[in-house]
C-alpha cells in the first residue's frame, strides 16, 4: 500500500479559514494541508466545544449543585472524543492516539486502599504519587478511570516508575488539610515500598496538592497547576493551608498550557523546569497529549533521592 503523501508544513503566517462543521465549506477529515500547532488547537477546541459543550463546573460552595456526574463524564469521554475530533478536523492520516492507548501496554494494576498502584513492564525502583484535577470537588469515578488514570499508565511505563494514583477524599466532605493528611499517609506508604526517590505529580488542583507536599519528596511533576485553587477556597474548607512558594520546592518540572483558561501562570523560581504546550487546559491535539506525557516520563525517570 502506498503512504500518503507528506504534506508540508503550513506557516502561522498563512490565513486559515476555520473548518467550521455549521458551514457549508465544512471538510470531514480537515483540509489538505498540515496547520501549524495553533491553528491545529484552534480548529480542534472550536470542534469539541460546539459539539460536547463544557458542563457547569461551579463548585457547590461558589454556588454550583454539587453533582461531580456532569463534569466527570465529560472528562471521561474527553480522550476519546479529542482522538475522533482529530480525525474529522485534522485529518486521517496522522496519528491521533492518546498517551494511554500509545503508551501504557504492559502496565499492572493493584488495587490498594484509597488508591492504585500501576507497576510498569521494567522497574527502576523509583515511585511517583498522582493526585488527579477537578477543582478540589470532581475527579473520581469515571474520569479517574477513563481520563486520568491512563495517562498515569502511560507515563509508569514509559519512565519505569511505579506510580500510586491517590483517590483522595473530596470537599466539601473533606477539609483540605484532611485531603493533605491523606496524601502525606500515602507518601509515607510508598517510602515503605523501598522506593528508591518518591515524585509528587498533581494536574491542576491537584498540582497544588503535589506542590504542598514539597517538603517531603524528591521531586515535583506540576502538569497545568491551578496553585490559586487554594486561595479560592472558602477559609471552613482551606484551613488557612497555603501552596509553599516556588523557590521552596524540590527539582521540578512545570508543565504550562499556552492557551489555559482557567489556570493563571504560577511564578517560577529556583530548581524548577517550565515546558510549554499548544493547549488549553483540558484540549490539545493529540500529539501534544503524547509530548507532554513523554516530559513527565522524562522526568521522572531522572529523578534521585532528595532525603
């Protein structure tokens, strides 16, 4: 069978109409050409967000009905509809799969109390603690499984790292520094594993729960951080807990979406590596999903022990 042609890299410069699906100029399978990353993005979100419109996230203590239901579903469909928006709007020819799909074959999963712990094909010896987004009041169920947890396999096994996947307990149900206890429980489990370095990884809200444990691990993984998430919460379920500054942090990697609409750009200083990434902060073309999975294996797979 013969290989599509290649095509050619099309320049920022360029005017790119957007394949728009209500128009009649709409083109199933995108257009005959290759978009620069931002205009690959744009048509892409453009896509998702006139087709599965983002639900209401308002959390119930901002005056939102407190059902996780509506938001865990759409992130945990979200993979698998960016793989089929791709293939509409970008084209067929390309590889539009997801890090998990791409990259955690060979992965074993054990389940623990509160948590999971994905073992990849060949150890290192070192551990990572994944703590999932969500806003401090979604992220289990459903989108711990379809959305986040794969993206947890794909890095395990492409860093050789063990990694537990904390289901930590949720506000309002739970005050912060209850969330913060049980994450600091579940670093000193793994410290008992023979983990050879321990990593905190945390996305979004849960970035800002990695980044409060800074103290205790070797290393920070910071994907998309929403750090104002704390300050945002009411003082009955803060606690009066704080995101430690940067310059207070181990060796860590941030992981910065270019077009992020609801987190802030945090303040990076001392040992930290910031890498950026055309993305919102839940869409991104396929492609990207895999390079920003590919830094977190990256990194963790460098990481030595702190203490």
């Amino acid at each position: 069978m013969t290989p599509p042609p290649k095509l050619e890299q099309g320049s920022p410069d360029d005017d790119y109409p957007l394949n728009d699906m209500a128009s009649a100029d709409f083109n199933v399978g995108g257009v005959r050409r290759t978009l620069p990353p931002e205009q690959q993005l744009k048509q892409l979100a453009s896509y998702l967000d006139s087709t599965y419109p983002v639900p209401d996230l308002t959390p119930p203590w901002a005056g939102g009905d407190g059902d996780p239901g509506p938001g865990d579903r759409y992130s945990a469909k979200l993979p698998d509809r960016i793989t089929h928006a791709a293939m509409l709007m970008l084209g067929t020819a390309v590889d539009h799969a997801m890090p998990g799909v791409a990259f955690a074959r060979g992965v074993d999963t054990e389940e623990v109390p509160g948590g999971l712990v994905l073992r990849p094909s060949v150890s290192t010896g070192r551990w990572a603690l994944s703590l999932h987004s969500g806003g401090w009041w979604r992220g289990s169920g459903e989108a711990l499984d379809y959305q986040w947890r794969p993206e947890v396999a794909a890095a395990a096994e492409l860093s050789g790292t063990t990694i537990l996947d904390l289901d930590y307990p949720l506000l309002p149900g739970a005050s912060l520094a209850e969330v913060n206890a049980e994450v600091t429980r579940a670093l000193d489990w793994i410290r008992t594993q023979g983990a050879s370095s321990v990593t905190a990884w945390g996305y979004s809200s849960g970035a800002a729960l990695a980044a409060m444990q800074a103290s205790r691990v070797d290393a920070l993984v910071l994907t998309f951080p929403d750090l104002d998430s704390v300050a945002r919460l009411p003082e009955s379920l803060s606690d009066g807990m704080q995101v430690p500054a940067a310059d207070e942090w181990p060796r860590s990697l941030v992981q910065v979406a270019l077009r992020d609409e609801v987190a802030a750009r945090p303040s990076i200083s001392g040992d930290a590596a910031v890498k950026e990434y055309v993305s919102t902060h839940r869409i991104s073309t396929p492609e990207v999903a895999r390079q920003r999975i590919r830094d977190v294996a990256e990194f963790l797979g460098s990481v030595g022990p702190l203490f």
